[in-house]
C-alpha cells in the first residue's frame, strides 16, 4: 500500500507512536500523522521551528521530540486523535539532524553539526555537549552528526560526515571506539532491541554491521567489533532498520533491501533469502486492450501510447521490424502538488480516468486520424474519499471506482462525454480499509474488490448486490482476475500462493484444492516479488498468465504440477530434449524470465502479448551521480 | 640476534651489522622450524625432516639436547604454557598428503640424545604448511586452515569448531585459505586468502553466531600475516612487495612499505615489538622499524625467476654478473658472499602480476677490461620482441657504470648471443662489439667518435657492418685471443671472418646439427676452432688447415674456455646425468673426466680467475690452478670444483669455522620457524670434492666450497665403497691403457645421524695416508662391487671408443 505523496511535503523523519500510529514530520515543518485505513494524511500540525529534520518517539511513543533547523529539540504529546504541543527543551545554535530517546525515557541524545548533545527531558536543560569535529592539518572542515543512537548503558553511538562511528561515554564526554568505515558518510544508523548489533548505512551504497563482542572468551569485557559489510546499494543509504533477523536498508536507488542475518535464522527458509525490493507491487501501466494503447502512470503526469505494430512474421528469437512506430500520443499534466495514486485507461481506450489523493479526473479521448483531441468530461461526481483503483469494464462503459471504507462506486460513461453515478457497492459488514484491488468479469456480470483487510468480495452488477466473500487467507492479495469463459476468480497472494475460486458455485474450483493438497513448488515459493498481474489466453482457457518483477509465467492447468525434485525453470531443457522426453517434463509452470525488471505484461487481443520493461539503468542515470570510488583493475 | 633457518642450518645474524654471526649445523635434513624456548629466551628448538627435534643454545652456538622424534617433522610450535612438550605436524601414517598436528612431550631425561616417542594427537587433516597453524592467546586454542576450512580447537573445552566460506572462483584464482595468525591477547583469528582478502575472525567460540570481518587492499595471495606483540596492528605482505600495516582492525587505517623488491613470503615480528623483518622470494631478509621504515637487509645471491644473461665474470671484480632482481644486473662476489651492486639496466617500475610481459635483461658482455658493458634486453611479445642493446662505460668517478648508447631494436628479432673484442693491449677506439641475431645477420658495432658538439659524451656505438651468410639465423659468435678472426655460427655451420676487412675467411660444418655453441682455444692452442653440436658432437678444427682436427661423440651444452689457460671446460649430458670434461684443443683426450657431476641439467659454467694461482700437487687439477670453474644448473644450484683433497678440508670444517662463508645467504626463515630447502650435498672421491649447495627457488652462493663441515659427511660404510672403487681405477690405470680418474659422484643425500657423522671425522682425520689405508682395505672387496666396477669399466670403454 501506497499514501500519495505530496510535492510541498517532503518526509525526513518517520516513527510509528502508541497504538500503531504513524508520523512523519519533513522540511514543510509540519508533523503529518497518516491515516493508515485511508491511506493519507489525516491531521497535520506545524513544529514551530522551521524545517524539521528529525522526529524520534520515546519507548513507549506516547511522545514524540523534533529536531529542527533553529537547533530547538521539542516534545510533542500523543493524544487521541492528534499531537499536542507539550513544550521546548534548551535550544542550541545549529540545526538538529538526528534525535534518540534514551531507553529509560529520561534523556534525548541530539546530534547536530560539529556536536552532539545530550538532553535531560525532565529539565529540559543541556546535559552535554560533545565536539565531534575532525581536525586534518589545522583545516577545519564542518563535521555532520548524520545519525545518533543512545543505548541503556549510556553510551552514545553517532555517524557523521567523516565515515566514522563513534561510541562516548556521555557523562564523561570521552570518546570510548571510533571506527572509521568509510571515506565518505556514513548516513544511518539503526541499533537492535537486544543492542548488540548496530548496522550503519554510508553514502558509498555500503552498510556495515557492528557486534559488541566479547574480547576473550568468558570475560565481560566487550567490545564493538566491525563485522560484516554488505553493498546491495549503488547510492547513499539514507534509511536502515535492525530488525531481530535482518538488516533493512533503503537509500536513494530506491531500492529497499532486506538482508537475513543467517545466524538468527534457525532453519533455512522463506526469510532466509536475501530480498531487493525495486518497484512497487502496484499496477503502474494500464492497457487499452482493443485500441492498443498503453497508459504509463509517472508521480506527476501520465503518458499514452499507441503501440507500434508489424506485418511479419517470424521465428523464436528473431526481432521484427516494425511497420509503424510506436506513437507518443498524449502527456496529461496533473494539477496540483498531489502525486497521482492511480489512472487507468478504457478498453476502447476512449477514456482515461486518474486519481490524486483529493480529486477524481475522468477525461473523453476522441481520435481523428492521426490526431488526438481531449476533453475534460464535466461533472465528474464529486466523491467523498479519494480512489485507490480504476478500473473500467470490459465494453468500456462503465468506470468502477474503489473507494475507502470498502466502497466501490460504479460509474455509467455516457456518449458524447458524460457520466453518472449509478451505485455504490459496499460490503455486508463494513469494512475500515480502502479497497485497493478491483477484477470486473469479461461479461460485465461480476466484480471482485479487496480491501485493506484483505477480505475479497463479490459482487453481481446486474442487481447491484453483494453476492459472496471469498474464505479469508491470512495474507495480503497481491494480484486477482476473473476468467472470461468460466468466470472463475483467479487470485495471487504475496505469499506466492494461487487459488481459484469459483463465482457461481462460491466455492474453490477442484483445480485449486489440488494445487493445496499438493503444495506448490519450492522454487515457486522462494521468488522474490509477489505477483503483479493475472490475465487469460482467450484461445485456451486453462492457461493463465502471471507476472512478477522477474518473470512471467504461463500456468497451464491441465499440465500435471511440478514436485519439488523436478525443475520449475524448465524451458531451456526442454528445448534440447526429444519431442517423448518432453512429453515426460512437461509441468504446469512455463516460466520465461527473459524481460527484466518486468512491470506489466498483458495479452491484447490477436494474438499479442504486451511487455512492459523498466532498465535499471534507466532509472540510475536519473538518479544524482552515486560517490565515485576507484574499483581496482579498472 | 635475528634466527633462520636455512636449509640443515640454523643461521644467527646480527641485527646490528647484519652479518652472519653463527651457524648451527647437526641436524642430518632440512630444518623446518625454528622456536625460541618460550622458559629460556636464550635457547632455541629447531625441528628438522630428519625426525630430530634440537635444542640449541644459540649463544654459544651448542646443541643442547637431541630429541628423536621419529616421522619427518614438518613445522614446530612452543607455546608458553605447555611446560614439556611442543607440537609438530607429521604426516599421517599410511596416508599420503594427511597431515596431523601432534604435541611431543618432551623428556627432561639427562643425557643429550634423548627419545622423545611420546605423541599425542591434537588436530587431524592439518596443512603441512607452518603458515597454515596459529596458536592463540596464551595457549587457549589452536587455529588451522586447510583450502576452505577453518578449524579451532579449544585445549581446555577440548571443543572443536569448524568453520568454511564457500568457495568463489574468479578468473584469477581461488579464496583457499593461505596463511593464519592470532591475536596475542584477544580472541581474534585473522586469515588470509588466495584471493588477497584478510578475514578477522571472533566469536568463534560459538558455532553458529561466529563473524568476521574483511580486509581487502592485496590483489593477489596473501603470503603471510603477523600481528604486532601488543595486538593493535597487523601486517600482511605478498606478492605486490607491499607491507601493509593495518591499524586496529580497520579496513580504512592502512600503512603501506612499498617497493620492497620482491615478493613477500614470511612476515616476523621481533619480540620487543620494535622491528619486524620480512622474508622474500628472492632470498633476502628485510628488516623495518615498527614505524614501518626500512631499517636494513640482509641479502645474498638475489634469486631470479630466470637467469637469462647467464654467468659472467666481471673482469674488473671478478665478480660474478648474472639477472638479479627483475630488470637489474647483479654483481655478486664469491670471496665474500656478498652482493656488490645491482645495476638497474631496464630502468622500467616492475609490476607485479601475472601475465604481464616485462622487459627483462637477456644478454650481458664485458669487453675485457671491464671498461665497457654491453647489455641486451627484451620484452617477450608474440608479434615482435621489443630489444634493446644497451652500451655502459665504467665511470671511475663514481665506480659504476654509465650508460653511453642505447640502440632501440638492434636486431630485427632476438638476439642470440653477444661478444667483444677481447683485446687486452689495444687501445680503446679497438674494441668491437658483434651481435647476432635470429634475423639471419650478425651486427658490427664500433665506437664513434661524436661530432655532436652540444654531446656529453665523446663516443658513442654505432653499427659498422652487417653480416649474413646463406639467410641461416646466426647463433653464436666468438672472437679468437689475438682479436684477428670473428666465428660466426649460422645454424650447421661456422664461418670465420677478418675482423680488419671482414671478409668470409673460411666455413666449417660438421652435418647433422646445427651448432650449439662455438669458441676458439687460446694461447698455444689458438689455432684450433672448438664447436658442439645439438646432434652429439664435439669438433675441433684446424684453423691453418681449415680441416677437422678430430672430433668426439658428446652432447656437450656448455662449452666454456678458460681465459687464462688453453683449458676447455664442456658440460655433456648423457642419460639424465651431467659430466665434465676439460680438455685442450690439441689433442683430443680429455684431461679431466667427472662423470655423473650432478642429476641436473647444467646450463651455464664459468671460469673464475683466481686472485693468486693456487699450488696444485695432483697433475689432474692443474687446470684449476689459475682459475675457478663454476657451474649453474637448471634448478639453479651454483657449484664449484675443488682440488683440496678431503683432509685438508676437514680440519677446518670440524672445527665449524668459516664455515658459513661456504654456505649461501638463504635467509629463509626467522624466529618462528619458517623454512626452506637448502640441500648441502657433498661427494668424496680420491681427493675430490663436489660441494652442491641445492636450492629449490634459489640460487646459493657457493664461495668456498672447500669448507665441508665434517658433520655432514656421508657416513664410513658409504664412504668404503668410494674408496675401494678409486683405489681399484688407480691399479687399473697402471694396467690398462689410460682410464680417467673415475668418481662416482653419490647426489643422494646423507642421511645419517650427526652422531655417525663425527665418527667418520675423527677417522677421517686419523688417516694421515688414506692411500696406505685404503691399500689394505682392498681385500674387503665384495662381489657385487667388483660387479659395479665392472660396469663402471664398461662406460669408460663406451666412452673412449667415442674417440
């Protein structure tokens, strides 16, 4: 799940306070707390002290302290509903860019450029105040305490600007460790609960883990030790996390990585794979299945796009050469500083409809020729609550819109450029989260919708009524489709498990209970990213189509299922076998992993398949030049 | 005091004046670590192959007490804690390439032999390298590596943990693990790997919860580690010739020593902790202050990977001059062991990596005064070699050689060999320099006067004539005594030029076979034209009647005249053995016959003058009398012949004085016991003597082989034979026609306690006459020796039916 982010809001500093409740708070000086049912932000409140650079909650995130650029450190109550000012504590010349609670609640560690200090929050007064600053032949260069951590016994871990982490005494002022890591930043800094590991994040990309271990065997005397490294990054990691059995990173590549520490894991599994998260599980590409369009939403704008097409034919691995270019046929500008959260394009690819987080657009695309005209249609229904997924139907002529609280509402699209509001469809029983996953059946009779709860209704269109829920499965749906001819719900969970569901009978389809009792692959349960995206050939009604980030697959129903000894990833073999050896190998999972990073892939029709790739490349060179470093031999 | 292990000794310098102070011979095979008693910092124990464990008291130079432990000793460790016993690895019984660590207890049974038999096992399936075992702090567990596997064991837990990283292959090799070393006071295990990453390991204790930590800055092995005493550094070297210091563990705090020469193999540190030396591949120890300064080096014969120039005496110094360090001449000295410079010829950065073709010295020529130098050098490229013929004028100012002309690509491909003029009373504008090359022609180069004004220099060389003959690559050349004639020779044959008008003067060849090496006789015997072929053949011509003198059937591959004698010296090889023959070219019986001189191939020879002619008794050495003959073998032992007959080398050497003159600097271990081979193979025969001084990777020195200490003699029953043997040839030598002086030279080593050893001195030294000894000995002659003598008759015959 995604909130929309906002152009003026830029988010330096996130923590999650009592009750599961989280904030942000960013250089607009604002706290934010976001709603996490409604997936926005629900009250905001200004520091008071110019741009806030840190926020920290105290070990019970009943309070919360801001760091910010007037080198004022203040707390903030927790109450229902909101934050409330609760007062200041000394103020310091110098911007305060890293905050931590001591344990005990007691003392706030605030580390700003040059120093650090150490807060008392019942007094409010200065405690401590360290000089960090670095001295190179009598040159005196600004040192920047990026991140600090105050561990129970008092010590006071920071990472600054030099590459260096640090470990003081506080009470004494005295410098206990100093490890340089890196030459340049180390940005982060994040300590485990049982605070014997510390993992840090630099700007070169590079994390490093800490273990305070013993120095001999059997003695208490400890020390912090550099252990491992890890570079999964190619930029600055502006965020780690240190959870009980993993490092988790993030930083300006946007990539989000979870690396398993192997000794904590007990038995090789699922969490003992080291994951790179690179795109959002979300639908960012939508087609225009008979008008061959395709519809790229970016966080400002939108782009459509005639695909090209050929008159040739060919072999397997041959590249055709086109008989018409690909056409660039519109880039639509959203207003306002609102990210877009979710667009779609109509089947006939007559309609174009998109969501910010506080407004609906829905235009009318009418094409002469070569030509393209747009036009906004007027009296979009003023909807309560933003949309959280489009999706039309399949005759394009009506617009399903989900909604928080479970809603999904169905708009009419009426020629020339018109449409009303019908229905609005709403669970039995309520539902506090949005929906966020929308399915409409190809003979407009059906309509699957989940929610944040993960609880996935039916509904019938004809009559407007809820007709059944699938059976709760305790994970998050990734993915859901339902088939043209059988009208069977086909659905992906994040846990790489399928099922198929049969509408009219409200119940799993035989095939789905086999895929249960036998279990799917292991090698199918250990890919990385969940499924993104489900559709049906036409031509065959057992093979469904699905995609993830790495691979699509055709999942053939009436082929036998793979066991855990065969290989899933069996194209290439098969290709080299006789036609009888084949017969023998053949199972369920045709999986084709040549398009990567792969972000949609859908069947048009006649015969085509659309791919959607996204270079890496593509996305790093947009990003700012990563530090240099030397890399030997080169 | 620094202490290394040098093949079956164990050698002292001083560290202040770098200089050899002792030398501890007595174990019977190659010592291979050394340990200094962690309760008497005066004394030493020393393991060798030969199964011994010693201790020394290296003061005084005495062994203390013998330990016979039984199986070959590979390593040795003393640790503190461990009152009685030490820990040697030792192959595993019945299985080959297994080894184990074991500890010995060490009896304080009185006497100086003592049986040490008791051996309990401590680790199984260990590397034989000493570099693969560390002990950690204070004794508490044992740590060793073997290819992915790290294996620590705790003494008083009696746990044992194994630890392996997966295994990465890259192009340029593997991550096996190549050497360990402990922390002094923490538990902390640092490893190094093939592929150039140090790993510090803690937490070890723990099976599961263990972590390292890497450092990475070496490109390639990591030859060794060492931590400083105190524990806060660690240095590690290998084959970039880098010593990196690596503060607290932190992979961002590192002190380089670059440029140490050549690669590192052994890193120590003294145990004050304010010098550590390091070791190097090429037979030098380098010692650096604990600020990471170069402090000094011991050095000898520098080691090269390939001794392309060959040997070469420098008349100036009667040095030796032969490929030093990569791209340097070095002129070594024989009298005192000493090396006297290294002249940087290629004057190009060495790089260390693999692969990489290097411009490397080929050819070296003195003129005969030593006043001019001529060197060659290339760069091995598959396409076309990269030369170039170097001219370096002896500056007496400042006593080295300056270069004078530099000629880029002399020849269109390699140059095969290079002479001078040798023209002793001629004046300087004489001297003439010939090259010749694969590319079919042989080169004249003169000195010229410049007529360049703004030129430093008066003269340079330029080309004066070039020759060729038939389009046959020319292979060698060679100028007689009196400087008149040039022999060239092309492929199967020699022609011989004016070096006034130089014209073809004359052509020999003796089909099949092209010549391999040529040279003319000297002093009476200058009128004769001595030539070896590759098809077996040794010709000697006529040079007034331009015919063939007479010629013998035998693979020679060194052909080396004496400059101050008409004596040739050849080097033949014949079935997997190495003979000498010396003869003079006027008649065609060789003075001198050495068979079976050593196992290897000799590849290079070279006759020494000797400062003063020596008084020979015996008629057979008189060719030695006014110079030295030494030898380099393929495997790059250097060798000399004797003429001191064995009694009167023994006096000297039992009493162990000067003895490490004899021996080569080969510094290749330190305190802690690090070790490399060092053969010291001696053969008797009526007065003769072979000293090998054998070095798997380097070159020793042998400066005065004469010196054979007496402990390493072979023992009586082996030496009877030898005896026996040449007293019969003597008798035969009255009956039969001439029969050379037949020795057996025994290559195989002496492997006999030191204890048999001094037996066989004190007899040794009691035969005043051994010729009247061995005369009543005779009647002990067995059967199967008449039967081996016989056999040795049949090769003589062989052989001089050749004639």
């Amino acid at each position: 799940q995604v909130i929309p982010g906002h152009e003026s809001r830029s988010v330096e500093a996130l923590c999650w306070g009592a009750g599961g409740r989280l904030f942000g708070a960013g250089l607009s000086g604002e706290i934010t707390e976001y709603d996490l049912g409604q997936l926005r932000a629900s009250c905001s409140l200004d520091g008071g002290g110019g741009p806030i650079w840190s926020m920290a909650a105290n070990s019970s995130g009943t309070q919360l302290a801001i760091g910010c650029e007037d080198g004022s450190v203040k707390l903030f109550q927790v109450v229902p509903g909101g934050i409330q000012f609760e007062r200041n504590l000394d103020r310091r010349k110098g911007r305060v860019l890293c905050l931590s609670w001591h344990p005990s609640d007691t003392h706030i560690a605030a580390g700003s450029i040059d120093a650090f200090r150490v807060l008392d929050v019942c007094s409010g007064q200065t405690l401590q105040r360290i000089m960090v600053s670095y001295q190179v032949q009598k040159v005196k260069r600004e040192c920047v305490v990026w991140s600090i951590a105050f561990l129970s016994c008092g010590t006071v871990v920071t990472s600054d600007s030099f590459g260096r982490v640090q470990f003081w005494d506080w009470e004494r002022g005295t410098l206990v460790e100093s490890h340089t890591v890196s030459t340049s930043a180390v940005l982060s800094l994040a300590v485990s609960e049982k605070e014997d590991s510390i993992v840090v994040g630099t700007s070169t990309g590079a994390t490093y883990q800490f273990q305070l271990l013993p120095v001999k065997m059997g003695s208490l005397e400890k020390r912090w030790v550099r252990t491992k490294p890890f570079q999964h990054h190619t930029h600055d990691v502006r965020a780690v996390a240190h959870s009980s059995t993993a490092l988790i990173s993030g930083g300006l590549d946007a990539q989000l990585v979870i690396r398993p520490l192997m000794e904590k894991i007990q038995k090789k599994s699922y969490d003992a794979a080291l994951r790179k998260f690179t795109f959002p599980h979300r639908r960012l590409v939508s087609c225009a299945r008979k008008a061959h369009l395709l519809l790229f939403q970016f966080s400002q704008h939108l782009e459509l796009w005639r695909l090209g097409s050929t008159d040739e034919t060919g072999k397997d691995g041959e590249v055709l050469p086109l008989r018409r270019m690909p056409e660039h046929l519109l880039q639509l500008k959203s207003k306002g500083p609102e990210h877009i959260y979710c667009s779609c394009v109509s089947p006939c690819g007559g309609w174009v409809a998109y969501s910010t987080a506080s407004r609906f657009h829905l235009y009318r695309l009418q094409y002469e020729g070569d030509g393209i005209s747009i036009k906004k249609v007027p009296k979009a229904p003023k909807l309560l609550s933003p949309a959280y997924q489009l999706q039309f139907s399949s005759d394009s002529s009506s617009l399903f819109v989900a909604s928080a609280r479970g809603s999904v509402h169905v708009l009419q699209l009426l020629e020339p450029g018109g449409c009303r509001h019908l229905h609005t469809l709403r669970p039995p029983s309520g539902c506090s989260e949005a929906v966020y996953l929308l399915a409409p059946s190809a003979d407009g009779h059906w309509l699957a919708a989940v929610s944040g709860d993960w609880v996935i209704h039916i509904y019938n269109l004809k009559c407007f009524k809820h007709h059944c829920t699938v059976p709760t499965y305790d994970c998050a749906v990734s993915a859901l489709a339902i088939h043209p001819d059988t009208n069977n719900l086909v659905i992906a969970y994040s846990d790489q498990q399928l099922f198929e569901f049969s509408i009219p009978e409200k119940q799993y389809t035989a095939w789905s209970r086999t895929v249960q009792n036998c279990g799917l692959h292991k090698g199918w349960l250990e890919r990385d990213s969940p499924i993104t995206h489900i559709t049906f050939n036409p031509k065959n009604p057992s093979h469904i189509l699905l995609h993830d980030t790495y691979m699509f697959c055709v999942l053939d129903k009436s082929l036998p299922l793979p066991d855990d000894s065969a290989l899933l990833l069996n194209q290439s073999t098969l290709k080299q076998l006789p036609e009888s050896a084949r017969q023998r190998q053949l199972h369920a999972f045709k999986i084709c992993k040549k398009f990567q990073p792969l972000l949609f892939a859908d069947l048009l029709d006649g015969n085509c398949l659309v791919v959607v790739e996204r270079p890496i490349m593509d996305i790093k060179i947009q990003l700012p030049l990563p530090v240099q470093r030397k890399k030997f031999g080169t | 005091y620094l202490l290394c292990a040098a093949g079956d000794f164990v050698k002292m310098y001083s560290l202040a004046t770098e200089e050899t102070l002792r030398l501890m011979g007595g174990h019977a095979d190659r010592v291979t670590g050394i340990q200094l008693n962690p309760r008497n910092h005066m004394q030493l124990y020393s393991s060798s192959l030969d199964g011994s464990i010693k201790l020394w008291d290296f003061m005084d130079g005495i062994p203390i007490k013998t330990f016979s432990v039984g199986p070959k000793l590979l390593a040795l460790y003393a640790l503190a804690s461990c009152e009685d016993s030490v820990f040697v690895i030792i192959p595993k019984s019945g299985e080959r390439d297994t080894f184990q660590l074991v500890s010995v207890k060490l009896t304080k049974a009185a006497g100086q032999d003592v049986e040490a038999k008791e051996l309990s096992l401590v680790l199984d399936g260990v590397d034989a390298s000493p570099k693969h075992i560390a002990f950690g702090r204070e004794g508490e567990y044992v740590a060793s590596v073997k290819e992915l596997n790290l294996q620590v064991y705790f003494f008083k837990q009696k746990q044992l943990n194994r630890f392996s990283v997966s295994a990465t292959k890259t192009k340029g090799g593997n991550n096996h693990f190549t050497c360990i070393a402990c922390h002094p006071t923490e538990d902390c295990i640092a490893t190094g790997s093939a592929d150039g990453k140090i790993r510090l390991w803690r937490n070890f204790y723990h099976k599961k919860e263990y972590t390292f930590s890497t450092l990475h800055w070496h490109h390639d092995t990591v030859m060794d580690l060492a931590f400083s005493i105190e524990g806060t550094s660690l240095l590690s070297g290998g084959v970039e010739s880098v010593l990196v210091l690596w503060h607290n563990e932190s992979d961002c705090q590192k002190d380089f020593l670059p440029r140490l020469g050549s690669p590192i193999e052994y890193i120590s540190v003294s145990p004050d902790g304010a010098l550590c030396c390091t070791l190097h591949a090429d037979n030098r120890i380098t010692i650096v202050n604990s600020n990471l300064r170069f402090s000094k080096s011991i050095q000898g014969l520098i080691k090269s990977a390939d001794v392309k120039t060959g040997i070469v005496v420098d008349p100036r110094t009667k040095a030796l001059v032969l490929n030093g360090e990569p791209g340097h001449l070095q002129f070594y000295c024989l009298q005192s062991d000493q090396q006297l410079f290294s002249l940087d010829i290629v004057q190009r950065q060495y790089i260390h990596q693999a692969g990489l073709n290097q411009a490397d010295l080929v050819k070296v020529a003195f003129s005969a005064q030593g006043k001019w130098l001529a060197t060659v050098e290339e760069r091995e490229e598959v396409t076309d070699p990269e030369l170039q013929l170097k001219l370096w004028f002896y500056d007496e100012e400042t006593q080295s050689f300056k270069l004078n002309t530099r000629i880029n690509m002399p020849h269109e491909d390699h140059i095969t060999d290079m002479c001078f003029r040798d023209m002793d009373e001629l004046e300087d504008y004489s001297l003439i320099l010939v090259t010749t090359g694969r590319d079919c022609v042989f080169k004249v180069w003169v000195m010229v006067e410049d007529t360049d004004p703004e030129a430093q220099q008066s003269v340079s060389w330029s080309c004066d004539f070039v020759g060729s003959y038939h389009n046959y690559q020319a292979a060698n050349c060679c100028f007689s005594e009196d400087g008149s004639l040039l022999a060239v020779s092309f492929e199967e044959t020699i022609t011989v030029w004016d070096s006034v008008t130089w014209d073809l003067k004359c052509t020999f060849c003796h089909p099949p076979g092209k010549i391999r090496n040529i040279c003319f006789g000297r002093l009476t015997c200058s009128k004769y034209l001595i030539g070896a072929t590759d098809c077996g053949f040794l010709c000697c011509w006529n040079l007034l009647s331009c015919a063939l003198e007479w010629s013998a059937h035998l693979n020679i591959l060194v052909l080396q005249p004496d400059p101050l004698s008409e004596y040739i010296a050849a080097v033949s090889w014949l079935s997997k053995e190495s003979s000498l023959f010396v003869f003079k070219p006027n008649e065609p019986r060789p003075i001198y016959i050495q068979r079976n001189l050593c196992k290897e191939k000799i590849q290079l020879a070279a006759f020494v003058p000797r400062d003063e002619p020596e008084m020979i008794g015996s008629e057979k050495y008189l060719w030695l009398r006014r110079s030295q003959l030494f030898f380099l073998t393929d495997t790059q032992e250097l060798m000399t012949l004797s003429t001191k007959s064995l009694e009167d080398r023994l006096t000297p050497s039992s009493k162990q004085l000067a003895v490490e003159e004899s021996l080569p600097v080969t510094p290749f271990s330190l305190l802690l016991g690090k070790h490399r081979r060092q053969q010291s193979q001696e053969d008797t025969g009526l007065g003769k003597l072979v000293v090998q001084n054998k070095n798997e990777q380097d070159s020793p020195a042998v400066k005065e082989l004469l010196h054979t200490p007496a402990h390493v003699l072979p023992s009586a029953s082996f030496l009877c034979p030898i005896f026996i043997n040449s007293l019969l040839i003597s008798k035969e030598n009255k009956s039969a026609e001439e029969v050379a002086d037949e020795v057996e030279m025994e290559s195989e080593k002496t492997e006999d306690d030191s204890d048999e050893e001094r037996d066989v001195t004190e007899m040794e030294q009691e035969d005043t006459s051994p010729m009247e000894l061995l005369g009543e000995m005779t009647y002990k002659l067995s059967k199967s020796q008449e039967k081996e003598l016989r056999k040795i008759r049949k090769i003589d015959y062989s052989w001089i039916s050749a004639f």
